[in-house]
C-alpha cells in the first residue's frame, strides 16, 4: 500500500499549472496572480496630511502650551483633492483636512483636537508641533516602479485593494482548472427523480463533488451520472475530454465490484495508475489521464468519496489554478482531543471532527460514528484528526494534528 504522502507527491508532479488569462479586477477575487505588479506612481503620490488640522511652520509653535498658546493667523484652506492657493509663511497657518496636499512652506501639521479658535480669523496653538508631524510623504510607502505585487501571489481583498491602487482594471491570473464530475452506479437515483424505491438510493456524491469543485476554486464543467455499464462509461469519459474538462472526477465502480468499469475504461483511453492508498476512510483511488486531461476515481462511499477529494484532488486543482506551495494544502495545527479515538495500525485514519478553540488551546471532538457509509460523520466537521498508521489508538487529552478544513 502506498502512504498519503507517496500518493500525493505522485498527484502533484503530475498536475501541471494552467496557462493565464486576463480577467477585470472584481473578476480576479480567489484567482493567482500571473505577473508582477509594479506602482505606476509614488505612494503617496504627493506629501500631504495625515490629520485635519492646521498646516505650520513647527519653529512658529516652539512655546505654545494650553496656557500660552501661539496665536496664528489663519490665511486659507485646502480639502482633499485640491490644491492649497497660498504659500505658509511664518505667523500664519492654513486649515487641512485629511489626505489633502501640504501647502508649500509648512513642515508640520497640528490636529484640530491640539487647537483652539481665535478671535477673528485666528486659531490658537496648544502645543508644539515637531517638525515633519502628522505628514505622509511622498514615496513613504512605495516608490514609482517598485514591484507591489509579485507573480503567484492569491489574490483576495487586500490584493484587489493594491491592484486598484496601482490602477490595474485588468489583471492576468491563472486559468481556474475545469472539472468534470461523474457519479457511477446502477443503485444511484438523481436529485430530480422521485422517492427510490427498495434498492435504489439517492446520488449525493454528485452533487457533494460538484460542490467541494466549486469551493476549491475550480470550475464545475459538467455534473454527470451513469450507469455500471462499459460503454456508458467509455462514452462519458470522451464526452468529458472532447468538452474541454481539464480533470474528471469520478466516484464509485473503483474497487473489485463484478461491474466496476472506471479502471478498464480509463486503462484503454490514457493512462491508469491504481493505488492502494494507507489510509482510512478511502482505500482505493485510481489516479491516471487522458490526454491532457487529469483523471481521479475516487471511491464511492459518500465520506470517502469527500475525503480522498480533500486530501488528493483539491491540491492538485489548486497547484493547476497557480497556488503556491505553500496554499495548496490546507493549514495543519496541533490539538487536544477531548476523548479517546481507537485504532488499529496500519491505515492511517482520517476522523471528521469539530476544533474549538478553549482555554487550553485547539481542543478537538469527533463527529460520532466515523463509517465511511455515514455522510452525517462530515456534519459540523471543521478538522480531520490525523491518526497516525502504527497508533494503537489516541487518549483523551493527548495531543494530535488536525487539518482545518474551512480555511484556504
Ligand atoms: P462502489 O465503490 O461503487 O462499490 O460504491 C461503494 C458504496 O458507495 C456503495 O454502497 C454505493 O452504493 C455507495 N455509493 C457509490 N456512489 C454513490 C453516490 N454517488 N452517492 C451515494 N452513495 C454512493
Ligand atoms: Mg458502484
């Protein structure tokens, strides 16, 4: 049997990123960026004040205090967005507001809350300002031409903040992988048929598939069903690749089934790699290609179905949608676990659970009965307790790694 770690590295080197293409700034949200961003000015592109307050000459207010304030002729104004009319000479000050551009002459800025109004058109100063107080200077963050954002960069809300800023409407980001998911099985009844009847069950890998697609970040390129049966098999699996899929994923019909069909067809249309997987829930999982098109079988037990999705699909749609190394796994953390998990060697498990953070630290709980037939296992779960191949069982409080499932 193969470990996850050997079955994963064989995934990825496989799975290859996918060619960029230029999407409008909103569109951008969740993709990879595909080349770097340089500023198209100084930021900021001009000195100006950090506060709303008056703009000074600071040696003016050298000896102002709240009992002997420096009184200073007030002899304009500039709101944000314009420029100031008047140069600051000594004695006199300007009113700015926040963001507008210092006017020429001043070398500090006192907040409205260190002033007084005067008589006449005067303000009184309440304390001393320092020289270059309360000013934004040009080019203090960024310089014309430096690089803000570097290729391979996720792009989320603070990215479309910079990008906007370093006036890109447009962006290139990687292509979003294209995904064809496939339920297989005679026994399986779809979403829109009525009540099965006594044998029949409910698809709900279909639909749960699709989804998990959709919260990779990929694109669900077509959600399909057929039968245990090996031309509808053969003629699914074309239609997928002549449609333009960049990877089907298929569930059930995977194992040592009289009819399971999904090796012999992927076997004569590309390439089969089966794989006995050390893990539980999820044992086999046949991993292979068609032509350009990457195949995962996955099993067809519901949480085995989404789990061996989690640990082997999913990183190898994110690697193809540009992710770095280091987002295309999900975060791993230490935990406490609240009660005791048996286990026999020498699978490594997999438990759905739910982490809350205590006191203490992560504590983890699992989600009850952890058959892989039972969907309702994955309920509420936000962690995969990682148990490892040779335990003989965790105890209540000991320590293990979890990976969490909601974040990116
Ligand atoms: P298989 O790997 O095809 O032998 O399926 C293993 C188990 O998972 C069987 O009990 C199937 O009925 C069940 N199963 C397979 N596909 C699905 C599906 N799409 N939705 C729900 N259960 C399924
Ligand atoms: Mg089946």
């Amino acid at each position: 049997m193969l470990s996850v770690e050997e079955a994963l590295a064989g995934i990825l080197a496989q799975s290859n990123r996918l060619p960029s293409e230029a999407v409008s700034l909103m569109e951008a949200q969740g993709r990879v960026l595909a080349e770097a961003i340089t500023a198209e000015c100084d930021l900021p592109p001009f000195d100006n004040s950090a506060v709303d307050g008056y703009a000074v000459l600071s040696t003016d207010t050298e000896s102002a205090s709240s009992d002997t304030p420096v009184t200073l002729r007030v002899i304009g104004e500039v709101v944000a967005g314009e420029l100031a009319e008047q140069q600051l000479l000594t004695g006199a000050a300007i009113r700015v507001m926040t963001g507008a551009p210092m006017p020429v002459g001043a070398d500090a800025m006192v907040m409205v809350e260190d002033t007084r109004l005067g008589g006449g058109n005067t303000v009184q100063i309440l304390l001393p300002a320092r020289k270059h107080d309360h000013i934004r200077f040009r080019g203090e963050e960024v310089r014309q031409g430096d690089t803000v954002l570097t290729e391979g960069t996720p792009i989320y809300s603070t990215q479309i903040g910079l990008l906007a800023r370093a006036g890109h409407g447009q962006v290139r980001v990687y292509r979003r992988p294209r995904v064809a998911v496939i339920s297989t099985g005679d026994e399986l009844i779809g979403i829109e048929e009525p009540t099965p009847p006594l044998g029949k069950i409910r698809d709900s890998n279909r639909y749960a598939l699709g989804s998990m697609v959709q919260e990779a970040g990929a694109i669900l390129h077509s959600l399909t069903h057929i039968p245990d049966d090996l031309e509808a098999t053969e003629a699914a699996f074309r239609q997928c690749v002549d449609s333009g899929a960049d990877v089907i994923v298929t569930a059930g019909g995977v194992s040592v089934g009289d009819r399971d069909y999904v090796k012999p067809v992927l076997e004569k249309l590309g390439r089969l790699e089966f794989w006995r997987i050390a893990m539980k829930p999820g044992k086999p999982l046949a991993f292979g290609q068609i032509g350009n098109t990457l195949f995962f079988g996955l099993p067809g037990n519901p949480v085995s179905a989404m789990v061996t999705f989690e640990l082997f699909a999913r990183p190898a749609l994110r690697k193809m949608a540009g992710y770095p190394d280091n987002a295309i796994m999900r975060p791993i953390i230490a935990v406490t676990l609240s009660e005791p998990i048996p286990h026999t060697p020498p699978r490594r498990e997999y438990a759905r659970a739910i982490v809350t953070l205590e006191q203490s630290g992560f504590v983890a709980t699992t989600t009850g009965n952890q058959g892989s037939s039972r969907l309702s296992s994955m309920m509420g779960a936000n962690a995969l307790i990682v148990i490892p191949e040779y335990s003989n069982g965790l105890d209540a409080g000991e320590q293990a790694q979890a990976l969490l499932l909601n974040l990116k």
